[in-house]
C-alpha cells in the first residue's frame, strides 16, 4: 500500500469511527484489508479504496470494513481490580441513589464479543445470590451493597420492556432482581463481534479468568464451547452502535455506570474527548464512567471526578 492510499484509508476510518491509524501502524490496515480485496476481486488497494469512495458502496461496505479493522481481544472478568470497583464501591452508590426507582442502566459500549457484559451480568447475579442468602461459596468478588437490596427475581424474563436499544435482537428482556429493574446494554461497532456476542459460546482462552464455580454455575458445555446460560443472556441487551455515530449514541440517555474499556486507545485525543463527552450527556447525574485500565482521561476532559479505589480509577460524573 502507498503512503498516500494508507493516509487514504486512515482519514475515511477516522472520520467514519474516531479509529486513528499512526503511522507506524500501516502495516496492520496492510494485511488487516488484504481479505476486503479478495471479496470485492480488486487488484490493488487503490482500487478497494475508490470503491469505498463510492456512495452506492461506501454504506455497504462499511460494516465489513470495521470488522477488519477494529482488534477485538477481549475476555472474561478482565481488569479484576476495576470490577472489584464496580462491585464494592460503585454498585452499592448507586443502588443507594436509586433507591426511588429501583432502575439501574449498566452500558458496557465497546463489549467486543460479549465477554464483558457478561462479566457483569454474572457479578450483578452473584450478589443477588449473597442477597439471596445462598451459601454463596466463593463468590466471585466479595462485597456488600446488592446483598439483600437485590436478590433473584422468581418471574425471570417478562417479556419485552422500554429500552434504550431501538435495535436489540438478543431476545433477552431488562432484568428483574429482587424487585430492581436492571439492565446492561451493550454494544459494539463491529457486526461480526456482535454476532458472536450473540451467541455466547466461549472457548478457553475467553474462560480463563471464571473460577470453577461460576463456570458450572453460568455457562454449560457443548460442541467444546462454554455457552452463557439464559439468565444471564437475559440481562444482557445488544445493539450496533458505533460511538462516532451521535445520533445513535444519544439515545443511550439515562445510563447510571458506562464502561468503555479498551477502545479509546484506538482513537486520537480529539475523538476521545468526542466521545467521552457524550458519554457524559448519557450518564445521569453522579453516575459512573470506566475506561481501560491503561487508558485516562488526562488532556481530554476534566468533567470527571476522577476516584481512585482498588488499585485503580474510575470516573465519576459531578
Ligand atoms: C479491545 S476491544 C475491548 C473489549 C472490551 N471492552 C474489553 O475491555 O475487553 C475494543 C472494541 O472497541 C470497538 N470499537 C472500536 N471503535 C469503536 C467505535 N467507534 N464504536 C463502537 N465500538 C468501537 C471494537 O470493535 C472492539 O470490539
């Protein structure tokens, strides 16, 4: 690929997602676009890049466009010391300020194929198991806060409710714990991430982390995969939404905690603080931001009240 097709590719990525190719990353948008070539029988990248100039194929190809180029690694209970967070510092604040409502909107918004609203869903259903008084040996993170407030709805799905996710095809429904309403949406800007988000099924690279216990607790075996078991797949909610899109982003108002783990390292600092700033009109008032464990928030916003608890930062909206 020539400099100028690289620079080509960068500035459409760029400008259609906040993805930022450095230089020094031309090699990856290389080899990442070789199979977008071989779809569309173009020669050269030159060639696949004047297609995507096309505004007949532009819309069409975009979605297989970030597919390739957005790196998607990701898996469960990843960054402990921030779920441990989210479980015994950020839940029971806000289990206590919506006490009225008896609402609360988790969004996990770039979940890549899952594995971390999963993560959540798990979390939020072992502390309505502690709640709940089960034995709860070796829960998955100790604490306090859900215990008693939130314990296992017996109705389990009642159907479809008002949500946020205009589009959400999981088929899951928001969840009903113990009387509060929960819900984690989740989204991501690849389909094919999402397809996979869908299904639930984990090899063991994704499992590694989830504790004997929770495995035979959450997921069961087959075809050699763990598959994510239907209560916790009912909590979860997932949609398309690519964050560079407002539109779409602004209709996930009202969102009590936001985690946008390891995707603002893909962007440069002015579509970080595009961002990050609408994640801050989505959140309610003292509501909770989390971003990768090696990513901050300095030179891009100080709307933030930055908090630091185990080991780790978490963002508070004030
Ligand atoms: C490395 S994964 C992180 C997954 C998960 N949050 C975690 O920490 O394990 C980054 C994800 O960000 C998504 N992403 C990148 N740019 C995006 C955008 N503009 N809108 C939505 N998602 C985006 C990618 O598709 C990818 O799935």
């Amino acid at each position: 690929m020539s400099a100028p097709t690289f620079v080509g590719f960068r500035n459409l990525i760029y400008e259609k997602s906040g993805i930022y190719f450095p230089d020094n990353k031309k090699y990856v948008l290389d080899s990442r676009l070789a199979s977008r070539l071989a779809e569309h029988n173009c020669t050269t990248f030159e060639e696949y890049l004047a297609l995507l100039k096309t505004d007949a194929w532009r819309d069409k190809e975009l979605p297989a466009l970030f597919n390739a180029v957005t790196t998607n690694e990701t898996f469960f209970f990843r960054d402990l010391p921030q779920l441990q967070a989210f479980n015994d510092l950020i839940l029971p604040a806000m289990i206590k300020e919506n006490q009225g409502t008896k609402r609360l909107k988790i969004w996990s918004a770039a979940c890549s194929t899952g594995d971390e609203p999963f993560t959540l869903a798990i979390l939020l259903l072992e502390r309505g198991r502690e709640g709940a008084g089960s034995s709860g040996k070796e829960p998955a993170l100790a604490g306090s806060g859900l215990a008693g407030a939130m314990t296992p709805g017996a109705g389990g799905c009642k159907g479809e409710k008002e949500s946020v996710l205009a589009d959400s095809r999981a088929g899951g429904c928001n969840g009903d714990l113990g009387g509060w309403n929960v819900e984690v949406a989740a989204s991501d800007i690849s389909e094919a991430a999402l397809g996979s988000a869908r299904r639930g099924a984990y090899g063991p690279y994704a499992m590694r982390h989830v504790s004997p216990p929770l495995l035979s607790r959450y997921f069961t075996m087959e075809d050699g995969l763990h598959c994510v078991k239907p209560e916790v797949k009912r909590l979860v909610r997932f949609a398309h939404i690519n964050l560079f899109d407002s539109a779409r982003v602004k209709l996930m108002k009202g969102m009590d905690i936001i985690f946008c783990r390891n995707c603002l390292i893909y962007f440069d600092d002015k579509a970080k603080k595009r961002v990050v700033d609408s994640f801050y009109d989505c959140l309610n008032p003292r509501g909770y931001l989390l971003i990768g464990f090696s990513e901050s928030l300095h030179n891009v916003t100080r709307a933030f009240h930055p908090i630091s608890s185990h080991k780790t930062v978490v963002y508070q909206k004030v």
